[in-house]
C-alpha cells in the first residue's frame, strides 16, 4: 500500500521550513488570510521584437528578428535544426539575454507591460518527488499557502484533464500525462503568455493528436499567446494562426492560417498550407 | 450446478498450486483463473480466484521469510552438537547454550541493559556528529564552486588515512575518555556520508535544477524542493555505509580503553577466560549493526517511496 504522496516527508517534513508561508505580527499573533483571492485569468501579452539578436561568440544564432505578436495569438515557429527557433524561444522567457534589440511584451493597446511567461520543454521535467498536484503548485512560485496551492493545482489539473493522478507520483504516469502535468504547471499561474519548445517532440504519434486537441482546447479556453517551436510542419499548421519561418536566425516566411478550429487532420487546405511551409522550411521556394 | 463447477475448479487448482515449484505454479494459476472466470456466475469465479491466490501466497511468504534463517540456524545447531560432544574445548568457544545463559544472567543483573545503552549512545552521538559534519560539508561543496576548491581536495586527501590509525595520536590527545571514543566514531562516519552527500548533490538532474530557477524558486526553495531531494538516494547510501564503519570503530575504541560499554564487557571477560561472554558480546555487536541498518532501510523505503525502486 502506498503511503499517499501528501504524508511523503518531501512534502510535509519540509513544510515546517516554509519559511516565507506564515506571516507574523510583531506582537507575535499569526496573520491568517481570510480568504485566499484566487489566481484570476491574466490578459495574454503579446510581444514586440525588435532587431532581437543573439551570438554565442562568434556564431550569430538570430540575425535581426523583427516580430508584433498581437496578444492572444498562436504562432508557430518552424526551421530546421539550428535555425536559432529554441535559441529565441529562450530569450523570449528571459532564460538568456539578447545580445541586442529589444524584446517587450505588450498588451491590447500596445503598451509595455511586465514579462510573464511560462515555458514548457519537450521533457516534462517533472520534481520525481512531489506529488503531481505539488509539481503542478511549483508553478505558482515561493511562498504561496499550500492549501490554496493544492486547490490551485487541483483547478488547472482538471483542464488538462488530470484530476484523478493529483495525488500520484509522476513515475507512475504515462509520457502523454507527464507532459500535460508539465502544461498544467506552466498555466497554473495563469501567464500572459505560453512558450512551447517541442512539447509534443518525444510523444508517440497517437498520443500527439490528442495532445494537440488539448493544447488547442485549454489555448481556446485560458486565452493565453502561445508561441510554439517546433520542427513538424503539420502540427504548426494544426495549432497555430500563424506560422513563422526561420532560417539562419532570420523570418523567411510569415504565413496566416485563417482555418477555424477544431481543425482536422486530413483537411485539404490544410495541406495546402502544409506543402508551402514544408518548401520554405526546406528552401526550396 | 454451478457450485459442483466451482468446487471441482478449486480442486484442480489447489492440486496444482502444492508441490511445483513456485513460477510453474503461477502459470498454472492464471491460466486455470482465465477457465474459472469465463464461467458464467461472477462470484462463484471470484470465490475460486480467492481459494486459489490463497496458499499460493501463504507458501511464498513462507519459504522466503525461514529460508534466509537456515544456515545460522544450522551452523548453532552444528555447533552446540560439537560442543556438548566435547570436540570443542570450552575454553576455545563455549556453546551456544553457555551463551544464552551469559545473556541471560547479564540482563537480568541490568549489566546488559547499561553496557548496551552506553555502547548505542556512544554509537549515535558520534554518528550525529560526524553525519553533520559530513553532511554540511557534502551539501556545501555540491553546491558552492568556492567552498569545493577550498576544502574537497583536502578532504580527499584525510580520507585515505584509516581512522583507526588515529588512535595513538587520539589517546594522547583525549586520554582514554569519552572524547576519544567519540573522536573516532565521528571521524569515521564522516567520510562516507561526505562523499556520498558530495556525489548526490553534484548528480542532481541539470535540467530540473534549470525549471526550479525558471519557476522563481528562492536558493532555500531549490536546495528544499529540488537538490536535497535529489541527493536523499545517494545520501541514504552513505547513511548505511556509515552504520557499518560505526559499529566497527565503537568496538575497536571500546576494546582499547573502556570502563562501560560493551567492549568493556568483552574485555574484562577475556581476562577472567570467559568466553560465552566474549562471543555474547560478539552477538550483540551483531545484532545492533542489524537493527540499525534495519532501521536505515524502512528510512529510506519511506523516504523514497516516490522512486519506483523502492517501491514495494
């Protein structure tokens, strides 16, 4: 019989050196919060980029990006290996530092608002430790009252369709769940914007088209921007309002998907689309 | 009709479970429980399945709980016999029913009682000193590049000396105190908890290190959530390691110098040529480096219940 992962001592040991959870007077009294405010929906960020570049040394990864994503959207960004499309993603969540331009996230009216983004890599990277509803409270950062973490945890959980497994280990998962705990940790915070590095890269083909129906819905659903990197060309055109491609650090196509979604696998215009990208990805145009 | 069904399928299947060896049994069973459970009545298959799983469990955890015990067992018995036929002389080795009646007249007289309790204290002060120590240190140099240049090489280089070798230096040092005995136990400890910590910490998976600081994790947050969680395996590792060295260094240090304990015992023992005593003392030596790495164990297995390597 497993001991439920919320009496595991990483999870309760550790909770006597919470230091930052309770609050003091100075006459020593506890300040309890009545009621916990909920984690409201943000307004999406869009981003302007400007001139962004980025060198290791010698090697210039992104020549000169210049980019408006309105808030709300969902872009793709394709290219082959190398084309700098994980390098920008990076910069985009402030992971590293543009060597120069300006990236600024903005919202409706185009005015500067402050970074807030969340990223989801291609492995879950998962806290084997923690529970799935803990891993998914990771998300909402230092300091934040368990109680309210876990029904946080519990909340977003039920969008990616997880409710059941809150109490699991992420062992005991399969890879498609893994990485739907992962989106559900990047969008417990609610985040103005939604970084995806190949998310879906490392999920057998089955369990892709269902993850894309979900990313899809909670995108619909949360309204966050999404930009989304990745080297399957079907899958941006599926997912995405728009597709961006990149090739040697610079946009070499901006292409709009106007489709409305649900979108089908097998759709004509789709496919259209599709070999237009695949040509400019190959560079072939 | 369906109840002469059931009956005559529990038959066949408790035929098969006696007897064969125990992966053969198994086939046999799943394959009998498919046939039982394509019979129509749900319960009747289900009241098969449970006559059926019973004995098949009985025997495996029987077999697996006496088998380990049959060679000590064994050996006593073997030994007694030699003893009491007189082809071993007492003075040599007493028998085993000599050494339970030492145990038994020592525990009663509360000298057992107070050596043990003197011994285990000795065991764990020294353990909790030195496991700090090491500890700290592991942590430490896992985690900070300056405090690993400064100290590790020097630790590396402590480490290849025995610590037993201390000794003579540690008498002149404490005498033949309590210091001393401590002195040693948590230099012996020390290491393997240090280098075991040290190898955790520095194998922390990079990337999750990397999401901990991509979620604004504070470095009291990331050592909490991420690296010392990740370090527990390889630390328990060390714990258990430990134990043995601590055990082995109490002895030692007890048979040098000692006026309690239970080294003490087996000393002055040896100067009055009782041997029962002598190999009571060994017993429990024995039987306390059990207990504690029994204990270690069920720490670990609780601690690491998340990783599918301890899972039961």
């Amino acid at each position: 019989m497993p001991v439920s992962s919320y009496l595991h001592p990483t999870a309760m040991v550790w909770d006597a050196f919470e230091l930052q959870e309770r609050a003091y007077f100075p006459d020593g009294t506890e300040v309890r919060p009545i009621a916990e405010p909920p984690v409201l929906p943000k307004a999406p960020a869009g981003l302007r980029l400007r001139g962004v570049e980025k060198a290791f040394g010698d090697n210039r990864v992104l020549r000169g990006i210049d980019l408006d994503v309105p808030a709300g959207q969902f872009v793709a960004i394709v290219g082959k290996s190398g084309c700098g499309k994980s390098t920008l993603l990076r910069l985009l969540v402030g992971l590293d530092e543009p060597t120069g331009g300006e990236i600024d996230f903005i919202d409706d009216g185009g005015d500067r608002v402050a970074p807030d983004a969340r990223i989801v890599f291609q492995e879950p990277r998962l806290l084997p430790w923690f529970s799935v509803a803990d891993n998914v409270a990771v998300g909402l950062g230092d300091g934040v009252p368990k109680a309210f973490a876990r029904r946080e945890a519990e909340l977003v959980l039920e969008e990616v369709q997880l409710s059941e497994k809150a109490k699991e280990w992420p062992a005991k998962l399969s890879g498609g769940q893994r990485q739907r705990v992962a989106l559900a940790r990047a969008l417990v915070s609610r985040p103005g914007l939604l970084a995806l590095d190949e998310p879906l890269g490392a999920l057998d083909a089955l369990t892709r088209i269902s993850m894309q129906q979900l990313l899809t819905r909670v995108w619909r659903e949360l309204g966050f921007t999404a930009v989304l990197v990745t080297h399957d060309v079907t899958e941006a055109v599926h997912l995405a309002d728009r597709v961006i491609v990149l090739d040697e650090g610079q946009v070499t196509l901006d292409l709009a998907v106007p489709q409305p979604h649900p979108r089908h696998h097998g759709d004509p215009e789709l496919a259209l689309l599709e070999g237009r990208l695949l040509a400019a990805v190959l560079g072939e145009s | 009709m369906t109840t002469i069904d059931t009956f005559s399928e529990g038959r066949k299947l408790r035929r098969a479970t006696s007897g064969t060896p125990r992966t053969l049994t198994e086939g046999t069973l799943t394959e009998d429980r498919t046939q039982a459970s394509q019979n129509p009545p749900k319960g009747a298959a289900d009241s098969v399945q449970a006559t059926a799983g019973k004995p098949a469990g009985l025997r495996t955890i029987s077999r697996g709980t006496w088998l380990p015990y049959l060679v000590p067992v064994g050996l006593v018995l073997v030994w007694q016999v030699l003893s009491s036929t007189g082809l071993i002389s007492d003075r040599i080795m007493p028998s085993p029913v000599a050494v339970v009646a030492a145990f038994w007249e020592r525990l009663l007289s509360g000298e057992l009682g107070r050596d043990v309790a003197v011994s285990g204290a000795r065991a764990l002060s020294g353990l909790l000193i030195g496991g700090s120590i090491g500890f700290l240190l592991g942590i430490a140099n896992g985690v900070s590049k300056l405090s690993e240049q400064l100290t590790d090489t020097t630790l590396q280089m402590l480490r290849t000396i025995p610590h037993l070798a201390m000794i003579p230096l540690v008498i002149l040092w404490f005498g033949i105190g309590e210091e001393a005995k401590l002195f040693l136990t948590s230099l012996g400890v020390l290491f393997p908890i240090y280098l075991n910590t040290y190898h955790g910490v520095k194998n922390v998976d990079r990337d999750l290190v990397e999401m901990g600081k991509i979620y604004g994790m504070s470095s009291w947050s990331l050592f909490r959530k991420v690296i010392f969680p990740g370090a527990l395996p390889s630390i328990f590792v060390g714990l258990r390691y430990a134990l043995g060295i601590m055990w082995l260094t109490l002895i030692v240090s007890e048979s040098i110098a000692a006026n309690s304990g239970i080294g003490y015992m087996a000393n002055t023992a040896r100067e009055f040529m009782m041997t029962e005593v002598v190999v009571l003392a060994l017993v429990i030596y024995a039987v306390l480096g059990k207990l504690a790495d029994v204990i270690a164990r069920a720490l670990e297995r609780w601690a690491l219940s998340w990783n599918a390597a301890y899972q039961a």
